[in-house]
C-alpha cells in the first residue's frame, strides 16, 4: 500500500502567534501546486487535524505569492503570556501542520478533548 | 552598491530580547551599513520591566542593550550610520543617557541620542470604554490588576528623532517596523504622508526584524532544507533604492541562506490575511509581492501596496496574572507511559480529596509524547521515556507551592521509578489588547544634547 502524501512531502510552513491565535503559512514548494493544497486543505480539515470548531479556523490563500495563511483562534491555551502550556507560541505547530496526510485524516493520532481558556 | 548608486543599506543587529550579540557586530563591522535597527522588545516585557522598576529591581528598560551597543557603535558611528532600538522598554529617557554615557566609555566622540515617549497610556486611556479584543470587558473590569499600557506607536517620532540629528533613537513600545522604517525615510526624505513610500519601506521592516529569520537557520531541516553554517548564521541586511524596492543580503561567508523560499517565510509569518496587514503607520497588501532570487543570498522584494492607515492603535495592557507552577517527573523504559498515567491519576485524586480542591484546574501532559500539543492524542509504539508534566495557573500562591510538593511526594510514594523532578513558581503577568484613538497618544522624541 502507498503511503498518503503527508503536506512536509511536498510543502513548508512556519509558524507564529499573535495573542492566542496561531497563525501559520504553507506554501508547497512548487507554486504550481497551490491549487493541490488549496483544494484539500479545506476548513474543516484544518480543524480536524487541530481539534478546533471549523468557525475559529480562517484560511487565506495568496495565488500570486503561491501559498496559504491558516489563523487558528484560540489554539495556545491562553497564548504566550497567559498559558501554562510547554510551548506556548505555538511555534511547534509547523511540524504538525506538515504532518497533515492528505486522505483529509488528522495524521496519526486521534482527537481527545477540547480544551478552551478563557480569561479569568 | 547591489542596490544602486542611491541604495540606503539597512541592517538588523537582533530580531528578539533573547537574540545573538556576535552576528550584529560582525554586520556592524563589516556590512558597509547606513542604519542598524535592534528589535527586542516581546509583549510582556514592557510590563515585566514596569514592575521590575517599581520594585527598583532595575531601571525598566533592557539589561542587554549595553552589550548589543559597545560591539556595534564602535563600527557604525564613526561611518555616520544611525541606529534605532525598542529597548528603551519602560524607561527610554534612562536608556538614552545610559546610551550617551556608553558613548563616552567606548572613546567615541558624543553624538546626539534620543528617546521616544508617550507610548505609555496608562494614563490617556479611557478604562470605562477600552474593550479587550479578548473577551468584550473593558480595561477598567480589570481593575487594580492592571500594571501598564503601551500603545503601538508609529515612525512618525522616531524620524522627528532623526531629522533632528539624533544617530542612536531608543523607543519603548512601538511597531517593530518603525525601527527600519524611520531611517529609510529620513534618508529617501519621503513623507509618512506618502502611504506608497510608507508601504514599501514597511516591508523591508516586517522582513528584516525577526533578524535570522530571514536568512534560512528558521527554516533548516536536515536532508529536507539545508542551510550550511548555522552555528555562525548571518544576520539581514537590505539595500533600499530610490524607487522603494529593496535587496536583500547577508555578509560573505556567514551562514545561512537567503532564497525565495526563506523570503517568502518571512514575508507571510505572522500574517493573518495577507491583502491586510494593519501597522500603526498603513495597512499592506503583500498579495502582489514579487521575490526575485538574483544568487548568490541576494533576493530582491518590491510590490507592498498601502490600503490607508488605521484610525485606532493597538494598546497592550499588562495584567498581574497570579502565579504559575510548573513540575515534572521522568519516567523511563517499557510502560513508562503507564506510569506517568497512574502518577496523573493519584495527583488529582490528592488535589480532590487531601486538598479538597478541583482535580480539573490541574494542565496535565507528557514531555516526549504531547506536551507541545495537550489537545491532541499521538497513535503509535509508546515512548521510551517521558516527563509527566503538571502546570497550575493561580492566584493563589500557596496552591502553587502545594502542587510542587505534590509532584516531589511522587518520588517515594510511587508509581515506580519516577526521578528528575524539577518545579518552578513563577509570578505572571498577563496580556491583553484594545485600542486607543490616535490622536489621544502624544508620542515624540526627545534628544538628549
């Protein structure tokens, strides 16, 4: 059996934060493949993968630039300065975006709890 | 020059607080530069410095900034190139004579030195009417919780700063871009007023202020992407021509890489929606940015287009957020997993029923298995060994002290073989963010003769 093209096959991400919200870019390492991603990293799929409500995912994609901005509200436990996570920044969640497997299951793994904060 | 013959060379000497010192005198010394701008002011530090300084634990404003100055200036003044900083933090007017009395220790002849103020507003702010972005309250909701206000200002003092002579320009909180932004306009001569000209220079900020960011060692992977010479990486420089476009580049012989695809990284990092990118000075459209990969580490990037400037800034308030405990316990070998589970078990038990207190508040995960993704459940062979790890957030001291005891009465008492137990208790300040209008914020620079 072939194994399903994981997004690292083909993609590169970074990510980074802006309160607590992750915000990450994807970009495929051939432009002309934006098209590929875009179909197949819907919302929802996002949200699967990152154990989120589809309506705090937001996805942007950049044609001319040839990748996606993915925003995902409420992913850091309370964000950099409020959480007691390990990695607060979320700057972890590149690799794990990239190890989304294009069948559109999250990869490896299954989903245990959401987990919310909220500000006390 | 790669840029032209009116390129203006701009250089970043550190992209965060925590940043290399050795990468910026190197650029300093060898980079032929106009300008080198220090980003290294994090969110929360501004607060963490206002309560270090009423504590007198320091002068509010960054410890490092000598060190990042005495390998720089030597280099950078005596060719009249300016330099720009945010770490002035919570007390820029200090930094600045510290920066001026630098000067005269490192035998350099004095230059004017500046510091940017009015960030601060605490007191400006309306706390009745300031929602947070966060969750709809207001800052006053806060209430005696609240440590500072800083608003995100924008070029325009830090250029006042420049046109009136000043070579070394110390801010407190201001947009990262500003820092490059002022001394490409003071030398263009163009006019915040111009949101093209303000566009463009505020893309050369966004790429160059995560300083190695840029320049490949963030995005270095084995077999997958790699970037020689990472252990000596080079930082960022641009060459800023006439018509706003820019080059960017890096010493000969530093590490790193400089290619499309680095750019590129850069360019979308922390960009929610790219036909939309809010500064203080104009919002950007980066869709239509071109990268051009001209070998050799050089990039040119031009294409910023300005979609007006916002009415309100941003405000960061720090909070005093109670105390933060952290402990952790290894385990090792076949089902250690299992152990770290029961270890989990018995300590919210003893949280419910020794200290009658909510088992839930407890943030449980495992170092080697989910700790950077708790919210999520990895499939697959068990790890070899892990690291239980148990965080409390509190406002109550005496609970966070209790959770370390907790994880250190794990050694005896068991699951097996438990060892390495490390605890922290940290106090913690919280941010949140709202807006102010922009004409409240009276921010300028004053230079110190």
């Amino acid at each position: 059996m072939i194994a399903p093209l994981r997004l690292g096959d083909f993609c590169v991400a970074r990510a980074g934060d802006k309160g607590d919200s992750s915000i990450l870019m994807l970009a495929p390492t051939d432009p002309a493949r934006l098209p590929d991603v875009v179909a197949s990293v819907t919302p929802e799929v996002i949200a699967g993968h990152f154990n989120l409500d589809v309506s705090h995912v937001r996805l942007h994609p950049s044609p001319g630039l040839g990748a996606l901005t993915i925003m995902l509200r409420g992913r850091l436990g309370g964000g950099v300065t409020r959480s007691g996570w390990a990695e607060p920044h979320g700057k972890t969640l590149s690799a794990h975006l990239l190890d989304l497997k294009l069948s559109g299951e999250p990869a490896d793994g299954r989903i245990p709890k959401e987990t919310s904060h909220d500000l006390e | 020059m790669v840029g032209g013959v009116d390129a203006f060379r701009i250089g970043v000497g550190a992209g965060f607080a925590g940043d290399r010192i050795d990468p910026a005198d190197a650029l300093a010394r060898d980079g032929g530069l106009n300008a080198m701008a220090f980003e290294c002011l994090a969110e929360r530090t501004i607060a963490l410095a206002q309560l270090a300084r009423l504590t007198g634990a320091s002068q509010g404003y960054d410890p490092r900034l000598r060190r990042r100055l005495a390998g720089t200036l030597p280099h950078l003044l005596p060719n009249r190139a300016v330099v720009t900083t945010n770490a002035g933090a919570a007390n820029p007017q200090a930094a600045a004579r510290d920066v001026r009395a630098l000067i005269h220790e490192l035998g350099l002849p004095p230059v004017p030195v500046a510091a940017v103020t009015g960030d601060d507003v605490l007191d400006v702010l309306d706390r009745g009417n300031a929602q947070l972005w966060e969750d709809g309250r207001t800052v006053a909701d806060l209430g005696d919780r609240v440590i500072s206000a800083n608003a995100y200002i924008g070029a325009q003092p830090l250029l006042d700063a420049l046109e009136e002579g000043a070579r070394v320009v110390i801010a407190g909180r201001c947009s990262d871009a500003a820092l490059f932004l002022a001394p490409i306009m003071h030398h263009q001569g163009w006019s915040l007023e111009d949101l093209d000209r303000t566009a463009e220079a505020t893309l050369v900020g966004h790429l160059l202020e995560c300083a190695g960011q840029l320049t490949g060692g963030y995005a270095a992977e084995p077999g997958r992407f790699d970037v020689a010479g990472l252990s000596r990486l080079g930082f960022p420089f641009a060459d800023v021509a006439a018509d706003g476009s820019a080059v960017y580049g890096k010493l000969p012989g530093s590490g790193g890489r400089l290619d499309c695809t680095t750019v590129l990284e850069q360019l979308l990092y922390e960009i929610d929606d790219p036909g939309r990118y809010l500064t203080p000075d104009v919002g950007i459209d980066f869709r239509a940015v071109t990268i051009d990969d001209l070998g050799g580490d050089r990039v040119r990037v031009a294409g910023a287009v300005p979609v007006g400037r916002p009415e309100q800034l941003k405000v960061s308030v720090g909070v005093r957020d109670g105390r933060l405990a952290v402990a952790e316990i290894a385990y090792a070998g076949t089902g250690c997993l299992a152990r770290g589970r029961l270890a989990e078990q018995i300590v919210r038990e003893r949280w419910q029923e020794v200290h009658g207190l909510d088992g839930a508040q407890l943030e449980i995960s495992y170092v080697g298995w989910n700790s950077t993704r708790p919210w999520w459940e990895p499939e697959g062979a068990d790890p070899l060994e892990i690291r239980v790890r148990f965080a409390l957030r509190t406002p109550e001291p005496q609970h966070a002290v209790m959770l370390c005891e907790e994880v250190e009465g794990l050694y005896t008492n068991g699951p097996a073989g438990g060892g390495g137990v490390v605890t922290s208790v940290t106090e913690t300040v919280g941010i949140v963010s709202t807006f102010i209008d922009r004409d409240l914020v009276d921010a300028r620079a004053e230079v110190l003769a």
